[in-house]
C-alpha cells in the first residue's frame, strides 16, 4: 500500500511537470548510454546514472556530461549494490533530496544471469552445476533496483532484460516485479519488442517492463512496430521458451505486435553499413590497423548511389551528428580466417566455413605437394594448423555468420569484445569480421557516439547497450503519456 508520504512526493513531482520543469531521468546500470539516448531524444533530461564498468561509465560521460566535468563525479564508475541513492545525489551534488531528484527510473539490469547463452558459461565456472544462473548473484539486482524505486519515487519506470527473463527455472521475474510496483502504487506492463520492427539493422528481441504511478492516471502502453521483418526460426524458438509461463490473458502481459507486412522492409545490413569506410589494410598492411586507435576519423565513402535513409540517420542525429568522417574503424586480425571469410556466402555459418577451410586445406596440400604424407606428421598438422578453424562444426553451428546485405544483422552480444566472427562483413572483398563502428551502426548508435576504452572494450559496451532507436520508441510513447497526465492535471487543477 502506497503511503501519505509518497503520495505526496509524486504529487509535488506532478506539480513541477505542470509547471513546465522537464521530467528528470535516473538510468541504473546505464552501460554506455544506448537507453539513455533514447530517453534524451525523446525529452526527457539524464539526470544521473549508475553503471559499474569503467570503460562504459567512461563513455557515458563523454557523450551525455553537457557540460560537466569528465574528471568529476559525473564520470565515475559505480556499484548499484553498493552505492545508494542518498549517496549518488550528495556525490553528484544535486540540489534536492533522491526523493525529489528523479520523475523517471530506468534500468538495464544484467541479463548474463537471465540469457540462455550465458547459462552455458555459468555452468562450466561452477563445475557443471545446472542451476548455477539461479545462484548468480545478478539474477537477484532487480530486487536492489525496487529498493531504489522506494528511495526515488519515480512517476514513471522502464526496464530492459533479455526475453528469457520470462522463464527463469520456471519462474517469470517480470510477474515478481510488477507484483512489487502494483503494492508501490504503480500500474504495471510488459512485453517482448523486438528492435529491427522500430528501424534498427539487427533481430534483437528484448523484454521491456514499463510503470506509472497511479497519481497519473496512465497504464502503460507500448510502442506499435514501424518496420516489417521476418524472424528467422531460432528468434521464434527463443521466443517460445520464453514465453512458456507467460499468462496470455495476464493483465500485465501485453501481446506482442506482429507487424504487418505493408510497412517499410527492416533495414538490412548494407543500407546499415554500404557508406562506412572501406578497410582493407588487415590483408595488405596490418601495421595500419595495429597502429590505428579507435578515436582516428576515416572519411565516408563516396558513391553515386543515394545514401540510404538508415545512414543519414545515423550522421545526423541531433548532438552527435558528424560531417566527413568517423571513428572506429578497428578490425581483429585474424589471417588464418581471411580467406575463408571471403568465400562464405551471404547468411552462411560456420559448418559452411570448416568446409571451406577443409577445402582450402587440400589446395594447399597439393599445391605443396604433400598429399602422401601422413596426417601425424608435423608437416600435415602445422599446414591444418595454419588454415583449419579447430572447432568442432557440430558443437559450434553459430560460432560463425556472415552478414546477408539484405536482410538486418543477427544479435549483437558483449561477447563480441573477445570475438566477432558471429559478425563477419557481408562484402567478401573486404574479407574481414565487422569493425567497431559497423557494430555501432548495427546496433543504432550514432556516428558521433564516442566510445571509451580500445577495441575489445567498445565491442563489449556496443553488445550489452539497449539500441538507441529501440529505447527511443519506448521513451516516446512514454513520454507522450506522461506529457497527457500532465495535460490533463492541468484540466483538472483548472476545473
């Protein structure tokens, strides 16, 4: 049950709002800012934010300080376990109370717990143990998030997960959590989005909580798709699993939005990448790209064709809008794999790749003239050394993809930081996996998005971040539905 006393904090707040103040954003576990940026676009001021890692806490400041001091407090890497938000306002030094500093809370909590694909590494950390990502220690933050929702009073909240948050070991956390916020005061919602139905390169499906409190007289709504995209069959399965315990008829759970197919094509990964500079200095000098840093511009590449509206979009977002060129341009060198990136098909895996490589392999082993040695000898195992990817095509179907032009971009994931291959460039000349800012552009950041820290450490702030374009579809409903409860506390207050 609500108390007098937060009802009377979200009514001072609904005050401020109708009196003309701006609603005020508090972003926990923030990483680089990709839902920050959508909230900001959307009007809504970045008031705060908290995220552990250095380099992603690094890269918030550089693109959302405005003005504020990049070695200050603004800029430095915090704990939400640890830190409160009494402690984050006297830190900041904000003028009033962590009661009355924040209209909106949101949050992409840690999802390594909560995704299948980090079950697997969980498991072998903990010597096999099958309900190790139940014990993960970040499967229980968004208990911490809910005692910041306490502290802050917000009158709105979103949160971000992965969709297999929904089934937990059978249990749905999204069901816990509204639970929560419905005794808090909050009316509650949820559902799967996923991004490339709102314009962004990549087949990402993603889990959004949204609430209001009830002082606004709002129940929450969700963004309707603007763009159509087929997902391939391994999104449906995931969506299935997820799903398994979902209540359909849930007054929480709100159905998911098909799109329909007369709305504008998903944007495919050429219409994402065509205008991007062209590098292909790994193969012919990589001491470029070894000497290369990640904040070094490269002009665009010129073309007599129109560039495509997704581009323009991305050099001309308004505050990180660029002119010439941009940054970002770091590839893996990996020589080995140069050959086989070149002749995988658009869309092809990495069983495709082994059997290329075999190929490649008996070329070489003719060309060399030792067909007739034996497979023990150091001659044979060095060549297959030198050309044969060592997994197993059986137990890594996925480890490899190329990009198909066409069609939008697989997910993009933290893994990325230790290895793209699941991102090979669709241009087979350029032989090569995605650089950083090709990551960046699949996932809806704009090029003037600065990224802090090298390569490994951008690919990872890159996969973990909420695509901007993604949370400005959701920031825009809600902020719509904030600005009509405001509008509406005004008719009220005049009648």
């Amino acid at each position: 049950m609500i108390t007098a006393d937060a009802l009377q904090i979200r009514q001072r707040k609904l005050a401020r709002l109708r009196s003309g103040g701006s609603p005020r954003a508090l972003e926990i576990c923030s990483g680089a800012g990709g839902l920050s940026l959508g909230l900001q676009t959307a009007g809504i001021e970045l008031a705060a934010h908290v995220e552990i890692d250095p380099e992603a806490a690094e890269s918030y400041a550089l693109n959302f300080a405005n003005g504020r001091d990049l070695k200050g407090p603004w800029a430095l890497p915090r704990n939400m376990e640890s830190v409160s938000a009494a402690e984050l306002i006297t830190d900041l030094g904000l003028p009033t109370s962590a009661a009355d500093s924040f209209d909106v809370l949101a949050a992409g909590l840690p999802c390594q717990a909560f995704a299948r694909i980090g079950r697997s590494k969980l498991r072998s950390v903990s010597g096999g143990k099958e309900d190790a990502f139940q014990q993960d220690p970040r499967a229980s933050l968004y208990r911490r998030f809910l005692k910041y929702v306490e502290d802050t009073q917000p009158l709105a909240i979103v949160i971000e997960n992965v969709p297999d948050i929904l089934n937990f070991g059978g249990h749905n956390v999204p069901e816990e959590i509204c639970e929560h916020l419905e005794a808090a005061g909050y009316s509650t919602g949820y559902t799967l989005l996923n991004a490339a139905y709102f314009g962004v390169p990549q087949i990402r499906e993603r889990l959004f909580i949204v609430a209001f409190a009830h002082v606004l007289g709002e129940q929450p709504r969700f963004p309707v798709p603007t763009h159509f995209a087929e997902l391939p069959s391994g999104y449906q399965g995931t969506r299935r699993v997820a799903l398994k315990h979902v209540d359909q008829n849930s007054g929480r759970f709100h159905r998911l939005h098909e799109p329909a197919d007369s709305l504008k094509a998903a944007v495919g990964a050429r219409a994402a990448l065509a205008d991007l500079p062209r590098i292909t200095e790994h193969v012919d000098d990589p001491r470029v790209i070894r000497r290369r840093k990640l904040t070094e511009v490269l002009p665009y590449r010129e073309s007599k064709k129109a560039l495509s509206e997704y581009a323009s979009m991305m050099r001309n977002w308004e505050g990180f809008s660029t002119a010439a060129g941009t940054d970002g341009h770091l590839v893996r060198l990996t020589p080995r794999d140069f050959p086989i990136f070149e002749a995988m098909d658009h869309g092809a895996d990495y069983p495709q790749a082994r059997k290329l490589a075999e190929k490649l392999f008996k070329e070489a082993l003719s060309r060399k003239r030792l067909n007739g040695i034996h497979k023990n000898s150091s001659a044979y195992r060095d060549l297959r050394a030198e050309i044969v990817p060592p997994y197993d095509p059986d137990k890594f179907p996925n480890k490899w993809w190329k990009l198909d032009p066409a069609k939008p971009s697989r997910t993009l994931t933290a893994h990325m930081g230790k290895d793209t291959y699941s991102h090979i460039h669709y241009d087979g000349q350029q032989c090569r996996t995605i650089s950083v800012r090709e990551a960046a552009r699949l996932q809806s950041f704009p090029d003037g998005f600065a990224f802090a820290g090298a390569m490994n450490a951008a690919f990872r702030q890159i996969g973990n971040a909420v695509p901007p374009l993604l949370g400005l579809a959701v920031a825009r409903v809600l902020k719509e539905q904030l600005d009509r409860a405001v509008q509406s506390a005004d008719n009220l207050q005049v009648a």
